[in-house]
C-alpha cells in the first residue's frame, strides 16, 4: 500500500508538471516566445535536473518522476525560445541586407 506521504508527493508531481506545460503548448501554437523570460526557464531546467538528481540518490520516486517530465517540457520552452529568438535575428539581418 501507498503510503500517504507518498501519494503528497504523487499530487506533487502532477501539479508541477501541468505547471509548465500550458508555457510549451502556447509557444508551439503561437511560434511567439517574446514574453518568455529566458533565465527564468534556464534556471528552472537546472533545478529540475539538480531535483531529479537528488530524488534519485535519495530514493524519492515521486520527485524523480516529476523532475524527469518537468525537465523536458522546460527544456522544450528554452529550446523554443532561443530558436525563435535566432529565427528573428536572422529576419532581422536579411531585412537590413
């Protein structure tokens, strides 16, 4: 039987993964990302690899689970905002041409 701690830490899981996702399906919909504070995402990738790492030598399944998903719809938030602030820059250039 689940322990009730660890169902906490279940719910956990599942709200910081839904946390970062309407972030990520909103810059894929729009390709806008300008109001995307990119150091916020940077560090909050980190800290979601640094969590998942720690959960992992300390036995919490619960906060590995949630890193591991969390770390990737925050990489795909940075990953989408550098692409589209280099695609900009590059329209920028060729504009100036």
């Amino acid at each position: 039987m689940i322990e009730q701690i660890e169902i906490l830490g279940l719910f956990a899981t599942l709200l910081s993964t839904i946390a970062t996702m309407p972030q990520a399906i909103k810059i894929i919909r729009s390709g806008n990302a300008d109001d995307v504070s990119l150091e916020t995402y940077i560090i909050l990738t980190i800290s979601y690899f640094v969590w998942g790492y720690y959960g992992y030598h300390t036995g919490a399944e619960s906060l590995v689970f949630a890193s591991m998903i969390t770390s990737v719809t925050s990489t795909i938030i940075v990953y989408m905002k550098l692409k589209l602030m280099f695609y900009k820059n590059s329209i920028r250039k060729y504009e100036l041409q």
